[in-house]
C-alpha cells in the first residue's frame, strides 16, 4: 500500500510539473550532426506534443551589442537608433539567429515592399518580405520560443538588426536579397515548398501535427565566420549544439569566404577599364565589392567603411602602374593641367571639404551625384554627333591621323604609335601644346578651380573625381580622350589620401 | 581608426589588380579609337547612373 502511494505521489508531481512548464519539454530533437561546413544544411528530427506548433530556434554563440563596436561612427549612429527604437548599449542580441516554424505568422506578417529607384519615389520594383511584428503583439507562446532573446529591448535590437539597412550592414551581414539588392535579414522561416517565398529558400519544414513528429532542415548562411558554434532549442527547450566549419578562403575584415585571386582578376578588369577611360575606378571598385565580393566588414562595423578603404588602393595603384607608359613612354600628359588640377583636388579635399562636410548635410546631396554622372554621360555622347564632331576640327584631324596609324601598323605588323604632347606655350591661364601635330589649348586656372570643387565632392562622397574631370576635358576643353584620361588618373590618385576618410 | 582598416587580403588583392590593370590599360587604350573611348565612358556613366539610383538591380 505504502509503495502504491509512492508512486501515486510521483505520478501526480510529474503530471503537475508537466502542467505547470510550457510544453516544450516534452519536445525531444536530434541533430544530424555536430559539425558542418558553412552552406551545409543542417537536419533536425524528432517529436513534439501531437496538435502543437514547431518552432526550431537556432542562435549562435557569438553575440554584438551596441558597447561591443569602436567604430567612431557606429557608435554614434547606434546610439541614436537605439534612442528612437528603444534599445541601449547593453542590449545584447545573438549575431546569427533563424525560428523555423509551422507558424511564422505568430511573428510578424508578409508585407509588399518596394524598393529601387532615386529615394524622391516610392520604390520601382515591388516584392515581399517578413515584417516582425512588435514585442507587445507577440503572444505568450511565441515569446517563450524565443530562446535567448527576452526583452522588450532585445526584440527592439533584433528587429532593427534584421530590418534595417544599417543594422544589416553593420550586425546580421546576412541579406534575402532581390537581384542584387538586400531586402532584409531572414530570421523567422517557413517551409519553402508551401510557402514559396524567396527568403525561405532552402528551408523545410515538415510537421505531422496528429503525432507531433517532425523533421526540418535549413541551408546555413554560407558566409558564417569559421567555428561559429549554434545553439538548437525546440519548442523553447534546448535540443543541442552544432558547430559550423570553414569553407573556403575567410576574409577575417571583407567577412567573406573568397579567394583573393577572385578579387585580383576583378580589379585587373576594373584597372584595365579605369586607366583606359580614366574615371569611375572608385565607384567601379565599389560595385565590383558589392556585387561580386560583397564585403561585409567585421560584426559592428558598417560594410561602407571597410569597403572604402580597400578602394583607395585601386584609385592609387592603377594610375601608378599607368603612369610609366603616359608619363614617360609616350609623353601623353599635360602636366600644366594635371599638377593644376591636382593642387585643386588637393586644397578641395583637404581644406574646404572640411567645412563643406561639418556645415552642409552632404548626404541629403547625393542623390545629386548620380543627377551628374548622368549629365556627363549624356554630354560625352553629345560630343560623338556630326554636328560637334564637325566643329572639333583639331579632334577630327587626330582621328584621322589615329585611323591612318592603326592601318599604317596593321599592314606592318607592329605596334601602334601614340602622338606626343609637345608644350608650345605654359602660362597659368593658357596652355598650348601640340598633340599628333594638332593645337590644343587649355586653362590650367580653370581646372585647378574644378580640381577645387571636385576635391569636396571627393572629400564629401569618398570617391575620385575623374568621372567629373574627363568628361570635362573633353566637353568644355575639347580634348582627346589620349590626352584627357593621363590628366583624370592624376586627379584621381590626388583624391586618395581624403577619400579614405569615412 | 584601426577598426576601418581594410583586409589585408582584398586590398593586397586590389594593389596586385590594380597595378597590373593599370599597365594593361595604358597598353590597350590605343587599341580603340577616340569615338569607341568615348562610348565606353559613356557607358560606364550610364551603369553608375543606374547602379547610384538602384535602377538596375541585377548585374
């Protein structure tokens, strides 16, 4: 009688503690695995209570919050944002977090978003993506599922971390991108097969709610930094440990797996481009990081400032390796221009951008920029037609004279040989040389003005000004593109030591 | 500072790229013509253009 009652005894505390914890303990999970390799996908089996909903949270270890950066600039922007979305320096949020469910509704909703297109308009193109709902919406159920993420504060931090494009660039370094444009950072994900939404690619979920048996499985992220080690809770009880391995070449600051023979070919195109066109090496570089590399930059750190500073080494060395056959093999720059124009970008940058960056909001301007580089396309297209052709008569001789050395070279089997600039007169408003025999003339004043103003939109922008100088070269100067080009490098690896500047 | 400093990797990579396409470029500019170095700039104005505006979204 005694050991009945015993048992009795033990069997109502069980069934009562049963009760009195959420039902998460009585989810049991395998992981597939304990180690995989970044982009591998991870298996997760087992049964939770029959009639209930799946949710599989996977944190890492690493953490970030706010006091954890000493970006100068992050600091100060994640201060502000914390003031409006309510999170503080403390907060701490897990870097890497994914909630699988059979029910990503109790999280946020599928809203349209739209994006691209100049900030003045509503966004060209229209798609969806995961909007988290606020922590007050979220029920009990779904805040207990939550796994190391608590707070008001943390979900505050979570969200904007997720949804922010800041907060993407800077923290998550993951994106649910539509072309090559990040939307958000996945974190709450469906089945792929029911739901079909782009970011759930790669993610199943298959949950047999009359026995509680499931089975989910999610591609990780594949640009995870090496030895990233995951937590794995089911229904709010933790399931284990997996840890993610390196694959491929990690970029420990781009916070890529690349090999950097990727980046060399990249930036050999990207050179070849830029010293024969003598613009945009900055801006090309950039979008070559971007699209291709897409460097992140370590946790805290904005992706901007570490991508710039990589920049600058193309905008310095390409016009250097350059430079030995313009300068000195064929004699092609107008150094009363250049040095004119580099002293220009030189006092721009230095001095004036100085002041231009602390009392104008230049940011709020760059949209301008674009309004400009298109100007200048339009323009150096204007300059193709008969109609200017025809007035640029020295041009249109240097073309012929071009066109009769390319033949006059084919039929010998050599080389092409370039015409040099010979100086007929140097003074400070007028420079007048001869160029394949034709006269040229020029006002190095002018352009060390130019150099001026392009030297604070290279200060205020963080970029060269070759895509400003050549087509103003050859538009207001009406030079040739051979004489031009060795000019813009000038102006260009001028700009370098400001552009750096975040 | 120290925290924007880039990778070593990549801009050791872009300093290797970068040199090596500047000499490649200053070589190959008088393969094309006046008029093609012109459409090429231009070109190139028109991407960023579209690229600064996020216009083209897929390149």
């Amino acid at each position: 009688m005694k050991k009945v009652s015993i048992v009795l005894t033990l069997l109502i505390v069980g069934i009562a503690l049963m009760a009195a914890v959420p039902n998460s303990t009585l989810a049991a999970a395998k992981i597939s695995a304990s180690d995989y390799k970044v982009g591998d996908t991870v298996t997760v089996e087992g049964s939770i209570e029959p009639g209930k909903d799946l949710y599989v949270t996977v944190v890492s270890h690493t953490t970030f919050a706010p006091k954890d950066t000493d970006g100068v600039h992050e600091v100060a922007r994640l201060k502000k944002e914390g003031q409006k979305r309510g999170f503080t320096n403390e907060t701490s949020i897990p870097v890497f977090y994914y909630l699988l469910t059979s029910n990503p509704s109790k999280f946020g909703e599928v809203t349209k978003k739209k994006f691209g297109g100049p900030s003045f308009l509503p966004g060209l193109y229209s798609t969806t993506m995961f909007k988290l709902a606020t922590f007050d919406k979220l029920d009990a159920e779904a805040k207990n599922v939550l796994g190391p993420i608590k707070s008001k504060e943390e979900w505050d931090f979570f969200r904007f971390a997720h949804e922010s494009d800041y907060g993407i660039n800077t923290i998550t370094k993951e994106g649910a991108k539509r072309g090559k444009i990040t939307i958000f950072a996945r974190s709450i994900l469906g089945d792929y097969a029911s739901s079909g939404n782009y970011w759930d690619k790669g993610t199943s979920i298959q949950l047999d709610k009359s026995t509680g048996k499931f089975t989910v499985s999610f591609r990780t992220f594949r640009h995870t930094p090496p030895d990233t080690k995951f937590d794995v809770y089911v229904n709010g009880a933790k399931a284990g440990t997996y840890n993610l391995q390196p694959k491929g070449f990690w970029l420990s600051r781009g916070y890529r797996y690349m090999n950097p023979i990727i980046i060399t070919i990249g930036a050999i195109i990207v050179g070849i481009f830029f010293t024969m066109i003598g613009a945009a090496g900055g801006m090309l570089m950039a979008a070559y990081q971007v699209i291709v590399v897409q460097t992140a930059g370590p946790i805290g750190i904005n992706a901007a400032n570490v991508l710039r500073s990589s920049n600058i080494a193309l905008t310095l060395f390409a016009p250097l390796g350059a430079f030995y056959r313009y300068a000195v093999v064929e004699k092609r720059v107008a150094w009363p221009v250049g040095i004119s124009f580099g002293v220009g970008i030189l006092i721009g940058s230095i001095w004036l951008g100085r002041y231009a960056t602390k009392y104008l909001p230049m940011s709020s301007y760059k949209e301008w920029l674009a309004v400009l580089v298109l100007i200048m396309g339009i323009r150096t297209l204007y300059e193709l037609t008969p109609k200017v052709m025809e007035k640029r008569k020295a041009i249109k001789a240097m073309v012929k004279k071009f066109n009769e050395e390319v033949a006059r070279a084919k039929a010998e089997g050599r080389a092409v040989e370039m015409g040099k600039i010979e100086t007929v007169k140097t003074g400070l408003t007028s420079y007048h040389f001869k160029f394949w025999g034709e006269d040229f003339s020029i006002n190095p004043l002018l352009f060390g003005i130019l150099g001026v103003v392009i030297g604070i939109v290279s200060r205020s922008f963080g970029i060269g000004g070759g895509f400003l100088l050549v087509p103003a070269m050859t538009t207001l100067g009406a030079l040739p593109m051979y004489v031009a080009v060795p000019v813009g490098l000038i102006g260009s690896a001028a700009s370098v030591p400001l552009s750096a500047t975040p | 500072m120290n925290r924007y400093w880039p990778d070593l990797w990549i801009f050791i990579a872009v300093i290797i790229g970068g040199f090596v396409g500047g000499m490649l470029g200053s070589r190959f500019q008088k393969l094309f013509s006046e008029r093609v170095l012109k459409w090429v700039l231009a070109i190139t104005l028109f991407f960023l253009f579209f690229r600064f505006f996020k216009i083209e979204i897929w390149i």
